[in-house]
C-alpha cells in the first residue's frame, strides 16, 4: 500500500471541489472539518438537506430502520415503509397525481418519467427548456442545456431531444411579458420546425431553473405550457429535483401557480441525505407502464431510504418549516436587493422561498463570471459555503437549510458585503 501518497488523490479527478475541507461533521446549518472548524453550508447540497445535516427524527429514523429492515427486493416482496411512502405522498399531492415509483437520484426518476412518457403517448420526442438540468446519465445529458461542460465529450447522446427558450427575461433585458410572450412564439415555432405536437410525448420543466440560474418560472408561461400539453396529449413533467421538499416555500413549487403536472420529479431534499428519489403521476399513466419494462435493484427496496423519507416529511410539517422558509426569504431577498442599491454589480436579486439568486454584471450589463468568482471565493474564505450556477456562472446562488434563523440569514448577509466590498 503507497502510504506517502495524499489519500485524496485516491479520489477520482471528475470531482471538482470548491474547497479541500475535510467534512466530518454536520448539525443544523453547520459543517464541520477535522479541526472543528464551522462552516455556514448555504448550499444544502444544492437542496438535499433540507431539514439540516443529521436533523434528530431523520437520524432516529434511519438508526430504528436499520435494526429492522435495510432492504426488500421489489420484485419479490413489498416493502411496508415503501408504501407508507407512497401514502404519505398521496397525501402531500393533488388528486390526480396518486401513483408513485420510487429510484436513488434525480438522473434515475428523470429517465424513468421519460421512459414512462414514451410508453403512456407511444411517441419518441421530449421538448427541454434552454438552460436546462436534469442529470448526469446519457439520456438526462440530452435533456441539459445549461453548461456544456456536462455534456463535454460525451456524444453521440440519445435523439429525440429539441430545446426551446425558457422565459428568462434578466437574460434578455426585457420585460417577463416580452420573455414569456417570445418562449411561447418559440415552443410554437419548435412544434412546427423539429418536433410536431404528435410526435412530441413530454415537455419537461423546473419551476425554477436550477443550474440555469435560479430563474422562477413565471406561472403565465406555465399555465400555457399546461394548455399546450392538454390540446396535444403531450405529457407535462415538472422536475422538482431541486425545488422540492419545501425549497420554495410552499412543498412543491409547482403549487404556486395552480398547473398540476402530468408527471412530478422529486429526489434531493426527499431524503435528507440518504439516496431516494421518485415520480408521481396519475392512475391513468402509470396503469400504461407495462410490468417489468423498467426498476432497479435499490429503488423501493433501499428501505432506511424510505424511512428516512417519512422522517423528512414529517418534520418539514410539525416544525412548521414551510413558514421560517417564507420568513427568512423575506428576510434574505430584502436584505440582498438592499445591498444590490449599493453595489451595482449585483444585477438582480430572485428567487423563491430559501431558492434564491444574485446575478453579478459588469458595467455594461454583460454577464460577470469574474465577479461572481472573486466574491464567492472571499465568502467561502470567510466560511460561508455557496455555490455559483447560470450558463455565464455569473450567478451566486443562496440555499441555505430550511431551519436556518433570522440571526443566521444575518450573519451570511454581513459576509456577503464584506466580500462585494472586497471584490470592487
Ligand atoms: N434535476 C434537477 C433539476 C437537478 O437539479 C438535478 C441535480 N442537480 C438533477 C435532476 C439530477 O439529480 P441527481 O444529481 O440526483 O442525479
């Protein structure tokens, strides 16, 4: 064994990291490295850990599971928590949206609700949103149009695939009506150009653009996509990957702007940490999945998963987290466009509930990566831990756990004015 070697070289180079903190620890909206030093985790694992690292009920969960059932092959047995899932999902969702399956990562539920589109409409095609992130399997690939380094090298990808604009009018430098009145002219020109409304089986959508940019859909733009969808039989799939669990305020976004979807993707903050995502969609779909045509080892049967699952949802609901989300929003958006008056080069403050943007420019309006960089990099050094996302990464995104307090949203806010005073 080479014992002289740093052992993190052991570690595959595909994995870039924004630090070389060594986490073993995490409580609440902390992490913590080998010396005990704290770290403000804005990034929840771009929406896992929703509840906070090690939230108590989640661990209790996991730990009482663990002595009883870790997993039940699907294909033999069904697992009870698997269904009590289920149930308490049934609950959380609209009517129509009442059968579940259930994989490990987000790439894996997006694949499956497209392998389920397919089937249900008989048709090839899938329209995605520019900007677009759905996963990291060859299929999702396809479906991701935000950065091209996700994509780098890796074709031939799946076909079938065509892209139309996401009303993103800060993009733009217009109005939303001018954004979403232009997207809707586009999605009508991509049905005539490349693929026809009958050959077209889904359009997929994030309520709010993720590694695009922390762009909300605005719900005029989703309501037509609704409209759309129901004229042609094609089927509508929200990805909730990033959104989900409370994120933006209510526990899924798509509640926001009254458009039920055809198909619901939800993973991420669905297990705080431990490896569970799912889809939900009507009776009528999934009764046209033929049986065996798709599964997984884990899906379904990785039974901590499941437990640890109930145990989010539970907590999101008795402590009341959906009300500190639109609290410390208020809280986090007001404080930030504050800021944004005085330091120009932050040229929009978005977002929704604790999923929240800051666009950094230059003079001229064009996007500034390097300012992003240099004002990420000064909080990160102050130990407050965000990520930067949008096809320019010229966007700092603010994700902080769902129970982070008023005193925390205080703090990071203080951080983040050092660094932009640092970054002029
Ligand atoms: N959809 C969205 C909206 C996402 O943000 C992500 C991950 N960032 C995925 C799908 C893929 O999820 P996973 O990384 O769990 O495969």
């Amino acid at each position: 064994m080479n014992t002289l070697m740093d052992t993190k070289e052991l570690l595959s180079p595909v994995w870039t990291h924004l630090t070389q903190i060594n986490a073993v620890r995490g409580k609440g909206i902390y992490i913590y490295d080998e010396a005990g030093e704290e770290y403000m985790d804005f990034t929840s694992g771009i929406g896992v850990t929703n509840t906070g690292h090690c939230h108590p009920k989640v661990v209790q969960a996991i730990q009482d599971q663990s002595q009883e059932l870790i997993f039940g092959q699907m294909n033999c047995v069904i697992p009870s928590k698997t269904v009590e899932l289920a149930e308490k999902l049934n609950e959380l969702l609209p009517n129509p949206l009442n059968r579940f399956f259930f994989s490990n990562s987000g790439s894996e539920a997006t694949e499956a609700c497209v392998k389920l589109a397919k089937q249900y409409t008989g048709r090839q095609n899938v329209i995605v949103m520019q900007g677009s992130f759905h996963g990291r399997t060859h299929l999702t690939m396809a479906m991701t149009t935000s950065k091209t380094v996700y994509r780098y090298k890796y074709q031939p990808l799946p076909s079938g695939i065509f892209v139309t604009p996401f009303p993103n009018h800060f993009q733009y430098g217009w109005t939303e009506d001018q954004a979403i009145d232009f997207a809707i002219k586009q999605l009508d020109l991509v049905f005539r150009g490349q693929s026809a409304p009958d050959e077209t089986a889904a359009i997929i959508i994030e309520p709010v653009l993720g590694e695009g940019g922390y762009v909300p859909a605005p719900k005029r733009y989703l309501q037509h996509l609704r409209k759309v969808c129901d004229e042609h039989g094609i089927l509508l799939i929200i990805d909730e990957v990033q959104s989900g669990f409370g994120r933006t305020g209510t526990f899924f976004c798509f509640e926001q702007s009254d458009v039920v979807p055809d198909i619901l993707v939800m993973a991420k903050g669905l297990g705080s940490g431990m490896p569970i995502s799912g889809i939900a969609s009507t009776e009528k779909i999934m009764k046209k999945w033929v049986p065996g045509t798709h599964g997984g080892t884990y899906g379904g049967g990785s039974v901590i998963s499941m437990a640890a699952a109930l145990a989010t949802i539970d907590t999101i609901k008795e402590e009341n987290i959906l009300e500190n989300v639109r609290q410390r929003s208020h809280q986090l958006i007001e404080g930030l466009k504050k800021l944004q008056q005085q330091y120009p080069m932050i040229g929009d403050v978005r977002g929704r509930g604790l999923m929240v943007a800051t666009e950094f420019i230059n003079e001229d309006g064009t996007p500034s990566p390097e300012l992003a960089k240099k004002v990420l990099t000064e909080c990160v050094n102050n130990k407050l831990l965000m990520l930067a996302c949008g096809s320019y990464a010229n966007v700092i995104r603010w994700i902080p756990p769902l129970v982070v307090n008023e005193a925390q949203i205080e703090q990071a806010l203080r951080i983040f004015e050092n660094a932009l005073a640092e970054a002029i």
